[in-house]
C-alpha cells in the first residue's frame, strides 16, 4: 500500500473579471456628469466662447481674479456660483465681474426652443441678447457701444465703420477688481479714432464710497481735458451677489453715492456720470434729485424708442443705452461737437 500523502490545503484565488467595454448606453449616463464637472469648471477658468456669448456681447470669456469689495480670503471663491443671485448666475455674470447692465438683459431673455437653447449659462445670455434686441431701431445722436472683459480685444475699426464715435470701458469693480483687458481696449480705442472713457462697477455694500474713487482713478479711471476722454461713469445698480439695494438703506445709499462723486471731482475736476435705471434708483436711493444738477445722467432702458421717465430732478439724459445686439449700444443724443466739450471742459 503506497504510503499516505500529507494533506495540504490549497488557496484558491478568485479569478479577476475582465472589465467589459463601455456600451454606448453606459457612456450616454456618464457624460452629463462629466459636462456638468466642464460647466462648473468653466465658470472658474479662462474659457474661449463665440461671439455674443457673453455679457455685453462677442468677444471670448475670462474670470480674472477680482471681487465686489471682497476681503483676500473671500476672493479665492472667484467663478463659484455660490455668490451669485440666480438671475445673474443665469445671465452669464462670472463673480466679481459684472458687466454695465446684466440685468437688463438678462430680464430680456426670451424662450427657445429645446432644439435652439444653448447649453451653458454663458451661451444662453448671449442667444437671448441676440433674440431681444431692437435691431431696427437706431436713435438719433452720436452712436457708442460700452464694453468690459467679455469682450477681450475687440476690433474697434468693426465699430467706427458703423459710425460708432465713443466708447466706455469698464475698468474696475469694488476695490478689486481690475480689467484685465482695460490698456488695451482703451489705448486702441483712442488709436481707431474714438473719444472713449472708463467706468466703474460700484459695490456701495463693499468700501467706502471715496476709496472706490480713488481705487477707480488708480487704475483707468482718470480724466483729462484733451478732447478725447469722456468722464468717468459711476455704474449703480442692480446687486448680482445679493440684495438689490446691496442691504443698504436708501439714505445710507446717497451717502454713498455722495462720497464717491465727491472724490472723483476732488481728484479729476471733473463729475463723474451717473449709470442707473429709473427703477433702481427709485428703489435704492429713494429716487433722490441730489445730484442731477451735478452730475450727468446715464440711463438704460431697452426695447423702446425712447429713454423713459428719468429719475427725480434730471430733465434730460446725457447717454442713453438702448441696447444689447451684438455689444451694448449707447447714444450721446446730441450733436458731435457737444460730445467734445464733454471731454474738454471741466
């Protein structure tokens, strides 16, 4: 009898299971996951996109670091939507960078239908723009456009060919934020013929009146009676990353404005213009007359043929935006060589 083998017990292993190929079923349920990552990341990131894709119009989207009167650590959140109201999420608006008149156009948008709505909040801003706009009306007087960062390095020759004379820049929002595109677009402006000028994104829930001043004057904000500067623009209006009166009280909101304009004359000699809607400013200031002998009146108002009932105590508006199609479209309704004493005399 052959001897007995010592009994052993021997490890199994299990084998691994090859993956399986990804169906195009499975593919189908992962990339609406995937794009939502690219969506957010996009809001955050230097991104390329089409003309009139963004606020204000054509040009490619970037998100610079900036904020609304932010302290450092609360601008390491800059493109989180979580600062942003709906409206402003939904028009396009990147943190810290809003464009002169998001709302107006944002409150333009119109329906689309499934198979033309763009995909993502940017593309969809600018599709309505497009889809909203008077396009056959043009008003009478010396015809601008205004622009910001959306914009990066645009053509101006496009719009002197169409008889567009001046242009306004944004050049800061808060204490800062800072166009990053500013030098360019403003020294290019001049270069293509066009009395241009600067504005700046008030933040009134944010710094002092005055220290938005003298942070807007540092950085592009200036003037100077050459001929071919226009004063600056104090653009006051809807809050993108809050409130609409940014929690301020309308007297507390004068005295806000009050400090600003007041700085800005004490530094350039000149009154700043005043940016707004009829609407806003009733709401936020309480309609307050106290600087329409001072400083001159911008107003937006789209979709009509004319500017509307003005806020207290102006009689007239010395610039008109009327609308949004392809980049913001403005009026000096005057004559040309009253748009130059604008830029000459203080």
């Amino acid at each position: 009898m052959p001897a007995q083998q010592p009994h052993t017990r021997t490890r199994r292993t299990r084998p691994v299971p090859e993956r399986p190929a990804a169906t195009p079923s499975a593919l189908r349920r992962t990339l609406p996951v995937l794009a939502l990552g690219v969506a957010g990341l996009g809001l955050a990131l230097p991104t390329a996109l089409p003309a009139s894709a963004a606020p204000g119009g054509p040009g490619t989207s970037t998100a610079p670091v900036a904020s609304d009167g932010a302290t450092a650590k609360e601008t390491t959140a800059i493109g989180a939507t979580a600062r942003l109201t709906t409206e402003a999420r939904e028009a396009g608006v990147e943190f810290g960078n809003a464009p002169m008149g998001w709302r107006q156009r944002g409150t333009e948008r119109v329906e689309l239908s499934a198979a033309s709505r763009p995909r993502s909040p940017l593309l969809r801003y600018g599709a309505a723009a497009r889809s909203s706009s008077t396009d056959s009306f043009v008003p009478k007087g010396v015809l601008g456009v205004d622009v910001s960062s959306y914009q990066r390095n645009l053509k101006w020759s496009t719009w002197t060919k169409k008889d567009r004379d001046f242009a306004y820049i944004k050049a800061t929002e808060g204490t800062s934020y800072k166009n990053p595109y500013f030098k360019g677009q403003y020294t290019s402006a001049k270069k293509a013929g066009l009395i241009r000028g600067a504005y700046h994104f008030a933040s009134p829930s944010g710094k002092a009146g005055y220290l938005q001043a003298r942070y807007f004057v540092k950085n592009g904000g200036g003037w100077s009676a050459d001929g071919k500067t226009l004063p600056g623009v104090l653009d006051i209006e809807y809050n993108p990353y809050g409130k609409t009166c940014y929690g301020v009280s309308k007297k507390n909101m004068v005295t806000w404005v009050t400090s600003f304009t007041k700085e800005y004359k004490k530094l350039t000699g000149k009154d700043a213009v005043i940016y707004t809607t009829t609407d806003w400013w009733t709401q936020c200031t309480g309609n307050s007359s106290a600087f329409a002998k001072t400083n001159p009146l911008w107003i937006a108002r789209y979709g009509t043929t004319k500017p509307g009932k003005l806020p207290n105590g102006w009689k007239v508006a010395t610039f008109w935006q009327y609308g949004v199609n392809p980049i913001d479209q403005d009026v000096f309704p005057s004559k040309p060589d009253r748009l130059k004493v604008l830029a000459t005399q203080k």
